[in-house]
C-alpha cells in the first residue's frame, strides 16, 4: 500500500528533529556546570540550570553603596532555581565564620586559696566554725597573732594583733567552747596595717577548745586566719 506524500514527508522530518535533539539531551545531561552561575568572556552573566542558560541582569553600584551592606555567607554552589528543594539551598551556604568577638575568650577568676588554719594544741576535738573551706582571695594579706600562750586561764585577757593592708577593714571573732561567740568590733588598720583588740575569757567559760579568727576585707574580697586555743581553769 502506498502511503500520502504528506504523511511521508511528516514522519522524515521527525526523525531528522529526533536525530538533532538526542546528542543536545546527551550534552545537557553531561554538563558540569548545571545549577552554576557562569561568566562568558564578554562579562554577561549566566545561569545554567536543566541544560539552559539564562540571562542575569546586574545593576552598577558604587564601592560604597555594596561596603554599606552587611556580609552574609558566601555561596558556593551557585543560585538556586526557582523550585528547587530547601534542602538544596541549604547546601549551597559555605561553612559559618567561626566568631571573633572578646565575648568569647574567658575571663581569668581571680586567685582564691583556703587558708591553713595554725593547730598548736595538738587536740583533734576542735569544733569547725563551719567557714573553714570558704574560698578566700589571696590578694589581701593578713597575719593574727595572739599576745601570750594560747592557753588561756578563764577570766583572762589576751591582745590580739591582725596585721593586713591599711587599706582594709579587721574583723574579729572568738569561739568559746559550750557558750556563744564572742564578736568584736570591726576596725580599720592603722598607717601599719595593724588592728589591735584586746579579748577576755569569761570567768564562767566551759573548757576546752576554742578559735580566734581574724577577717580582713576589701573590695568585696575576703581572707581569713585562725588559731587554736585552749580554755583552762
């Protein structure tokens, strides 16, 4: 049977349209730059997606006029097309700076010690003031020493010397054993450095073990001493 002529001259054309699109296809497919933004040697600018390449507008703008923007992260795979997955744009965003700022670099403490207290009774039932492992601030100095032996008869009186910065305000506390402690006035130093106190065992104090603890304070800052005492008839 013999077919139309038109018929005849539609199928050629088909093949021919056929034979001239497959390697384009092929081509496209094969493209390393696909999902790119490409420079041509003229300065037009290109975006290649799906084997197409289209056409970006720019716009001149002044050095100052792009400085004055704030930077965001650079891309490096290109601009997405319209459509395309976040997952996809999210990949395109290169690593984040990692922060400069001061805020990050962690601040030295200032140097804290806990004080050793002196122990020269020799006696292990001393009873803790319950401060002793307080984290005090070796920037203010300070020294007690007691006037005498540190066994005290009751109804004694001793002088109790705390030496630290002139600058700083003395403290001073004595623990009775079985009876409340005895607080002293806080004082402030001489041109020396020197609070000087006098203390007085009662006569009706329980004997044993006792404390005296010298505190010097400044600028919100603390340190301690103590000594060991002990109350005899």
């Amino acid at each position: 049977m013999k077919l139309p002529i038109r018929t005849l001259g539609l199928a050629a054309a088909a093949l021919l349209i056929g034979s001239a699109l497959a390697p384009a296809s092929a081509q496209q497919q094969q493209s390393g730059v696909d999902g790119q933004v490409a420079l041509r040697s003229d300065g037009a600018l290109y975006l290649i997606t799906n084997g197409q390449r289209r056409w970006i507008s720019t716009v001149a703008a002044t050095d100052e006029e792009i400085n004055r923007l704030p930077e965001g992260e650079p891309i490096y795979a290109g601009l997405a097309p319209q459509g395309a997955s976040q997952g996809a744009s999210q990949a395109s965003v290169g690593p984040t700076k990692p922060s400069t700022s001061s805020a990050s670099t962690p601040s030295k403490p200032a140097p804290k010690t806990t004080t050793t207290k002196p122990s020269t009774s020799g006696d292990d039932d001393d009873d803790d003031d319950g401060d002793s492992n307080s984290e005090l601030s070796q920037d203010i100095p300070i020294s007690v020493d007691i006037g005498g032996e540190e066994r005290i008869k009751r109804g004694d009186t001793r002088e109790v010397i705390i030496t630290t910065s002139n600058k700083a305000v003395c403290d001073l506390v004595i623990q009775i054993p079985g009876d409340d402690d005895i607080v002293e006035d806080s004082r402030n130093p001489d041109s020396r450095g020197r609070c000087r106190y006098t203390i007085e065992i009662p006569g009706d104090a329980d004997t044993g073990s006792g404390k005296i603890i010298g505190t010097a304070r400044e600028g919100g800052k603390m340190n301690k001493q103590e000594i060991n005492i002990r109350v005899v008839r």
